[in-house]
C-alpha cells in the first residue's frame, strides 16, 4: 500500500503529547493490566468474587470458585486479553505502515472480511478447530485489505479515500454478512451476538492455541521496529537509507491482517482498539516502534477486559452486552476527534457529482418512465410471496372484489408495506440529494454523514427506554436525533470558516459509528429478540401498516412544497460560495434551512423503516447520471428511483426465502454500496 497516506500517525494537526516516557508506559501498562484483569477476574453473577478466587492461589479447594474460575471467567479473561493484544498489535502496524492515524483493522476493512469469512466457513462447515479457524478469518481479512488498496487507488491514494474505501468495503461485507445470519440462522447460531465482538462466547483452548501465533506476530513487529521508524520519515528518505519501502509496507500489513484475523477468531469483529490504544501509547510521548508495539499490546488488552467489564456492570437491563458495543462508544469519539484534525482541501465550487455527458435524456419521458417503473414493481409485489396472486385477479382485488383471502393479503398486508417502502425509499433519495447539492460533495449521504444513525438511536431510545410513549412521537424522536447528529458532524467538521468535503465525510463517519453504537447498546441490553434486534437495525418494513404509512404521507405532504420552493436556491448552492452571494442569496441561512429539511425527510423515514444505508446515495447519483444536476430534475427522479429501490429490495427480501424475511435495508445496502465502492474508484481516477 505504497504512499497511500502522507499523513504521520499521531501527526493530524497540532500534536498531543503526554508528559511520559517508554519505561513509565509500559510499566503502566503491566500495573493496570494486572488491576483491570483482577477486577474482570472477579466480577460474575455466580457470587463467587475475587477473594474466592484468590484463595485458590493460596492452596484454597472451593469446588465452586474452581468451577467458576476454569468454566467462564478465566476463559473470558484470556479472551480479552488476547484479543485486545492483537488488535492493538494490527492497528499500531496499520497505522505506521500505511501512515494513517485513523488506520485500524476495523476502519480499513479486514476485521469485517475476517468476520464474514468465519461467517461462511461456519455455514459450509469448512472450518474444523481453532487454526483452521484463524486461516480462514486471515483469507477473509487479507481479500477485504487488498479491496480497500484497490478501492482508495492503490499506491496514489489519499488518506480520507483510504478510509472511506475501508467503511464502504466494511459496510458491504457487513451487509452479507447479515444477509448470511438471516438466511442461516441455525448454522450460524449466535453470530448475532458474536458479530458485535463479544468475550461472553470465549474458549480457552481457542485462546492458548492463538497465544503463540500472538507472540510470532509480536516478534515480527519488533523485527521490523526499525525500519518502520524509518519508514516514518517518508518514503523519498526511507528509500535514500535503503529501506525497500514497498516490501516493507506489504510485509506490515500482512502481519497486521494476521493479527486482526486472530482476534476475529477468538472474539468477532471488535472496533477501535485497534485505533484507540496504539494513540494512546503515542500520545504519551513513544515513537520508538520497538516500544510502541509492545506498550500498545499490554494497553489493547487493559481497553477490551475494561470495556466488557463496564458492558457488564452498566447493562440498562442487566442483560449481556457485547464488548465491542462498548469500546465503538468510547472509540468513535477518538476517531471524531482525528478526523476532524485531519488536514483537508475545501470544495472547489462545483464538486458536485458530473452529470451524464453529452446529451441527456428528454425528461419527460424519463419520468414517464420512472414512474412506469414504480408501478410495475408495485405491480411485481403484490403478487409475489409465499401466498400467490394471480396477475389477473390484481385489478379486481385491489377495486375490493375477488378472494377474500387474497383480497386481505393484498390490500391489509402487501400493499400498505410496499407503499411505506416507496415513500421511504422516495425521501431518503431526496434528501441525499439535497444534501449532496448543497455541501457539492460527491460522497455525501445521510447515512454516511450520521443523520441515519442519530435518527435511528432517537427512534431506540423512544422504544426503549420510553415503550408507553403514542406511536406519534418516534418520528418526532428521530428527527430530533438526526437533527442533532448532523449538528454535531456539521460543527465539528467546520474549521476556519469552511467545511472541507472529506472532513464532512470522515466526521460523519465517526459520528455514525458512535450512534450506531449507542443504538446497538440500547437494543442489544434491552430485552429484544435477537431477529428483531438485527432486522430493526438493518433498516425493514416488515409488518408496516397504513399508520407507518400515514407518517411518510404527512412527511410528503409537507415536504414537497418546500421543496419546489427551494429548486432555485438549491441550484444557486451548488454554484459555490461566492455567486449565491453575488446575486443576493443569504448563504449560510439558505443551506441550514434546506439542510434541516433533508434531515427532517430522512428522519422521518428511518423512524418507521430503520437505518437503511446508502439509498440516499445511489438514487442521486444515479439521476444525476440521466438528467444533471439542476435540483427540478435531479430531485423528482432522485426520488423514484429511491423508490424503486426499496420496492424491489422489499419484495426480494420478502419472496426469495418465505416465509422468511431478508430486511430490505439490507439488500438496498448489498445494491448500494457496491455502487459507493465504484464512485470512490471513479472519483479517484477522474480527480
């Protein structure tokens, strides 16, 4: 991954350092290791705390601390440890190698390709035993780094499309992945769970059997200390002092892939220890490699046994919350806090997506066909399912006459869902429309921007945390959710009186994983089935009925006018910033009024189908292909093409396994972010 970055670790802007040395931090290091593993050691249900067990050490013979000890929490507590080891291990590799500071196996991809790749060995049974194990999660995680190289443009690659490529690389191998749990659901048991990074499914054996390959890998990060110091200088003097910088950077990230991989196999996928230690041990002042690899081990492992143990202790409910849950909520704001130090070029003005080239489509007909297209896919699912509908009894049945059977199934069960995911998908395209007109950013989504997310985590707290609340408020709840995420991406992203289109993303970014995890945090320690757990947070209209529709509907009613009446001034935005200003257009007060009404859409939406990712994406862009840019073109098709989009995800999640569901969100994601991956290898050939 040669030169993909040019940005050191530990350098984003002004530099943050502790007053500490390398003896104190590793000595640290060991000290509150030793005190968080006791604490975890001796916190359980069972009743059984550290002084029972700490008289077994003394020649004690309680049958039941020994059980208890040997049984859960010893196998527990290796668990995090060896995991939290490798992950800091990989991130610090990551980091150095690539000279990324938001570099992490869970940023770039690899966690979530080892993930998936456990995933499919558990459903073809392909894996026996633990190294099998671990082979297979390093395969997964070794193809999803090499996508994310390939995706951010190999070696010519810039820092923010380096982990742009790895979040749509991630949410693509999440998204099957998720697909795979719910058409498999007893071969792959608890991955639900397990998929979050959980240490409540530890093996000791896995555990002891990893340890040695933990101890190669950390040898051979202290083998190449060196040269990655070296390295840190930049790649024109690493090369005058005959640093092969090429094998050294391959060499780094495939030992860092072995590591996130091992991980992956003891625990699941486990975000931002990865990130957070290796900073942590720079911050306080350790450059030297030879230091840092293993100071970041000893502070990887105290971060993972402190966040099961807070996962543990702080259960709203007192039921088991997956680690990972946790440390994604004391690591998104690191990563919040680095992006938004991350040095980046401001928009030039018109950095929208390019419209299609040469002549563009006659627009008429094109709608005339959009919608054609709508109503055929509606058409398309009411008669497909597990009850079919004859195509010519549809008429009939919808003008109340025919089967009465058939007349319920079609006009109380399909046609109110299928509709709510036509109006879904038609706001969630608008507003990302909007929302890329007026920040002329090409990457811009709502989802990627943490609107979704606030939305959805607004929506959660009012199931929640509020169940006797009217139905009427969730959306009133989510939109104050994905108000104040996007304030806080918004804000945060703001330097010196300009927002950098990059910065946006990568703040939007942080803030949707650190929503996403709030979200999970609720509905994972709440008392919700596991299936409805995973298909609320994919985004699906299952049993969605006329008053979901009604929201959507009044959303629509409302929206719609202001939206005509923002055509003109959304196409004077994307002009950029001076010509608005020129012809008399109040700037800032226009873009936050039409930007509170893209969040108010989307928000709206999310509140009664879940976080469904990347429509807002795909939908513009794809109607920004066929008629341009101006806001009375792009917008209208933007929306039936959203529109289409879930329709067809709808139905294909509710036909192809019945009468099981695939979410919808998901299989909109599967579409859509395949679509992210080719825009950002786009972007970068054409910049």
């Amino acid at each position: 991954m040669t030169g993909i970055a040019s940005t050191a670790p530990g350098r984003t802007g002004k530099a943050l350092r502790l007053p500490a040395g390398p003896a104190v931090i590793v000595i640290g290091g060991v000290l509150a290791l030793v005190l968080v593993g006791a604490l975890h050691l001796g916190h359980g249900r069972s009743g059984v705390g550290l002084p029972e067990l700490l008289g077994l050490l003394v020649g004690g013979d309680d049958p039941e601390a020994r059980s208890v000890l040997l049984g859960g929490r010893l196998p527990r507590t290796l668990a995090g440890l060896v995991a939290g080891a490798a992950l800091a291990l990989s991130g610090c590799l990551l980091q150095s190698s690539v000279r990324n500071p938001l570099a992490s196996p869970d940023t770039l991809g690899v966690t979530a390709g080892a993930y998936l790749a456990v995933a499919v060995s558990a459903i073809t049974g392909f894996s026996l035993g633990d190294l099998p194990r671990g082979g297979v999660a390093f395969a997964g995680g070794l193809l999803a780094a090499g996508l994310v190289h390939t995706v951010a443009g190999g070696s010519r690659g810039r820092p923010a499309h380096l982990v742009l490529a790895g979040v749509s690389v991630t949410l693509a191998l999440s998204s099957v992945t998720a697909v795979l749990v719910v058409l498999f659901q007893e071969e792959t048991g608890a991955v639900f769970f397990w998929g979050h990074g959980s240490l409540a499914v530890a093996d000791s054996g896995r555990s002891l059997t990893v340890l040695p390959l933990l101890a190669a890998g950390l040898v051979g990060g202290l083998l190449l200390a060196r040269t990655l110091d070296i390295l840190g200088t930049g790649d024109e003097t690493a090369r005058g002092l005959g640093v092969n910088v090429g094998r050294t950077r391959l060499t780094a990230v495939v030992l860092s892939v072995l590591l996130a991989a091992l991980a992956v196999s003891v625990t699941g996928p486990i975000g931002f220890i990865g990130l957070a230690a290796p900073h942590l041990v720079r911050m306080a002042g350790v450059r030297k490699h030879a230091a840092l690899l293993p100071a970041a081990a000893l502070w990887g492992a105290t971060l993972l046994l402190a966040a099961d143990l807070l996962a543990r202790v702080t259960s709203p409910t007192g039921n088991e919350v997956a680690a990972g849950v946790v440390t994604a909520l004391f690591g998104a704001p690191l990563f919040l806090w680095l992006a938004r130090r991350l040095p980046a070029e401001p928009a030039a003005p018109g950095t929208v997506m390019p419209g299609r080239r040469g002549r563009r489509l006659p627009y008429p007909p094109l709608l005339a066909a959009g919608a054609a297209l709508v109503c055929l896919l509606l058409a398309g699912g009411l008669v497909l399912g597990d009850i079919a509908v004859p195509p010519g009894e549809l008429p009939r049945l919808l003008m109340g006459g025919g089967d009465g059977l058939l007349r319920a199934v079609v006009l109380e069960y399909r046609l109110p869902r299928l509709l709510v995911a036509a109006l879904a998908g038609a706001l969630l395209a608008v507003a990302g429309g909007v929302v890329q007109t007026v920040s002329r950013n090409p990457l811009a989504d709502l989802t990627v921007m943490g609107v979704s997310g606030g939305a959805g985590f607004g929506a959660a707290l009012v199931l929640v945390a509020l169940p006797s609340v009217p139905y009427a408020m969730l959306p009133v709840a989510a939109l104050l959710g994905g108000t104040a995420a996007f304030a806080l991406t918004y804000g945060l992203a703001r330097r010196k009186g300009s927002v950098a289109p990059e910065r946006l993303v990568l703040v939007g970014i942080g803030t949707f994983a650190l929503t996403t995890a709030a979200t999970n945090y609720l509905v994972v320690g709440a008392r919700f089935q596991v299936a409805q757990a995973l298909t609320w947070l994919s985004g699906s209209t299952y049993a969605r009925d006329t008053t979901d529709l009604s929201v959507l509907a009044g959303a629509a009613v409302v929206g719609v006018p202001l939206l005509l009446l923002s055509f003109r001034r959304l196409d004077l935005l994307a002009l950029g910033e001076d010509t608005p200003r020129t012809l008399g257009l109040p700037l800032e007060r226009t873009r936050l009024a039409v930007l509170v009404l893209a969040v108010a859409l989307a928000a709206c939406a999310v509140a009664v189908v879940g976080t469904v990712a990347f429509v807002g994406l795909v939908a513009p862009h794809a109607a920004r292909m066929l008629t341009g840019s101006r806001a009375h073109r792009l917008l209208p098709t933007s929306a039936l093409l959203g529109a289409a989009l879930m329709v067809a995800a709808d139905t294909v999640g509710r036909t192809l396994i019945a009468p099981a569901e695939i979410p919808s969100g998901l299989l909109a994601a599967l579409i859509g972010t395949p679509y992210f991956v080719w825009q950002l290898r786009r972007g970068h050939r054409t910049g």
